[in-house]
C-alpha cells in the first residue's frame, strides 16, 4: 500500500500551520481536484495542500488581512482572494467556479497578528486596541470599548469571552471610560485592573478574545461560511475546520452533525425529519500530538473536525 507523504512545513515564522499531515491526510481525495483554503494566513496549509495535488489542481485561497498577501505562494494552480470567507460562493462564482473537492478553515489567529503590537491582538505588549483582522472596515476594539453600551458589553464579554464577571466588568468600563484614555492596550489594561479575577493572562485572554470576536463577527462569518459549504462542496467532498475555542468548536459540531448552524428546539410531538447532509469522517475532533505541542504550545488548543458530503 502506497502511503502518503508528510508533509513539514519549512515555511516563514509568520505562522506555523497547526495539525497539518492530520488535516492534509483528511481534506485530499482527488490530486485533481478544486481546494479551497478559506484563511491563507502564513500560507503553511496551503503550500502542503499544492503538494498533494497534481498538475491539474487548483487551490483557492482566502484572507481579508492584507498581510497575508505576502505570504501567496509562486504557483500557477494558486489563485489568492483578498476577501473574508463569509463571501465564499459568491467569490468564487465570480472565478468560474460552482463547486469544489475541499474546503479547510484554519480559525486561529495567526502568529504574525498576536505578534505585531500594532495590531492590537496580544496583551503581552502596547500598541493601539485595534484587533481588526480587516484593516479596511471602520470598527476597533477602542471604539467597542468607547461607544458599547453596558447591556451590550455583557453579551459581548459573556458569550464570546465567557468571562466570569462579565456584568461587573461591563458596569465598570461605561464608568471609567469617562475618565481614563482608551486608545491603547496598555490604558485598557489599566482601566480593568480592578476587575480582574484570577490568573490575570487567562482573564485578559478572555477579555480580548471576546473583543476581538465581536470586532471581527467571527461567529458570524462561521456562520455564514458554514451555510454555503453545502451547495460549494460536491458530492464526496471534504470540509475541514480546526477551531481553537469551544464557541467555535461547537458552532461546527452542531452543522456537521444537523446541517444547519442554529439549534433549533425539537417538538417530541412533530418529530422533524431532516435529510442528513454530511458523513463525519472523524467522529471525535482531532488534537495535536506530542511532538507538535512541544514544537507549536499555540497548537494545544486546536480542534479539527471533518466531514464528507453525501
């Protein structure tokens, strides 16, 4: 029996592709076929996708961060679209491109965005409170902080940051935003201090992987995207997700399980049949080993699910 290659990623420290033989190994069944990398990033999955493939492949790539640009590989099967995959088919349509073989969606943020202060992602430096992966659309994480109302703060801070105070920290930033500067991580630190609970780094990373959740609409974008992977997928193609959280990682548990992204209360009385959309080809989400904890700690928290059309 033929095994596959592995694939080792030699790529740029921009971001080192997490799970990526597990991911290549699942997504590739047709060297010929269509691939979709709906977030470039550092373009580590991507390059391995383009090995896998035969001269008659073709891979799509998106990403909405212009940095990412710089990171397209010289490949003529390579095709790379500065868009955010909420607008997969219709970009694609735009291409010539009706259906593919595979679809990857790497959630994480990469590398380069947490460690470039002016980004505004990482609380272990200074740097403007940015956090748009999207530098053309007009919302910051300093204009949430500024202009949320409470009652808006708590969703956010609740549901995306699953912050343990999120109440009190809500009150306490609409009273101190009145008095303190905003504009920079370093000041948005100091306003919340006394809110803090706990480790201060996992209660800061929550804070910010909230604000940045809802800076970016990244459960919307999921959302969106996981709506049209039906119609873009062929029969017997491949998605892929790897997630980094459990808000994410649910969102795609429950679309590959029920087809649809939204839970939806059952009636035991008008038990609602519904046509099964996909096969899970990995019935448990797969995790990295050992070896890729030691060399990526970033990839301990990473989940990959993937799921066949039928």
């Amino acid at each position: 029996m033929k095994s596959t290659p592995q694939v080792s990623d030699a790529s740029t420290p921009y971001h080192l592709p997490v799970l990526l033989n597990e991911t290549l190994d699942a997504l590739i069944t047709n060297p010929s076929g269509i691939y979709v990398d709906a977030t470039l990033g550092g373009g580590g999955h991507s390059r391995g996708i383009l090995q896998r493939l035969n001269q008659q492949g073709k891979l799509y790539a998106f990403d909405q961060d212009a940095d990412a640009a710089a990171n397209v590989p010289a490949d003529e099967r390579f095709v790379f679209l500065p868009y955010n995959f909420r607008h997969l088919q219709r970009i694609l349509r735009l291409q010539g491109v009706a259906q593919v073989d595979g679809i990857l969606a790497d959630l994480g943020v990469s590398s380069h965005q947490f460690d470039t202060a002016e980004r505004g992602f990482s609380i272990r430096m200074d740097g403007p409170l940015d956090m748009r992966m999207d530098r053309r659309q007009p919302l910051t994480a300093a204009q949430v902080v500024k202009t949320y109302d409470e009652k808006q703060l708590h969703r956010m801070f609740e549901q995306y940051g699953e912050v343990t105070n999120s109440k009190t920290l809500a009150r306490l930033i609409t009273y101190q935003r009145n008095h303190c500067p905003t504009d920079t991580i370093e000041q948005f630190k100091s306003m919340i201090h006394q809110a803090v609970k706990g480790n201060p780094n996992k209660y800061l990373a929550q804070v910010f992987q909230a604000l940045r959740m809802e800076v970016n609409d990244e459960t919307g974008a999921l959302k969106d995207l996981l709506q049209q992977i039906p119609e873009v997928l062929q029969p017997g193609g491949r998605a892929a997700i790897i997630t980094f959280h459990s808000i994410e990682d649910r969102i795609v548990k429950h679309f590959f399980r029920q087809g649809q992204v939204e839970e939806t209360p059952q009636n035991p009385l008008l038990p609602e049949v519904r046509e099964k959309v996909f096969e899970l080809v990995n019935k448990k989400p797969i995790q990295a080993q050992q070896a890729e904890l030691a060399a990526n700690p970033r990839s301990r928290s990473a989940r990959l699910r993937v799921a066949q059309k039928l």
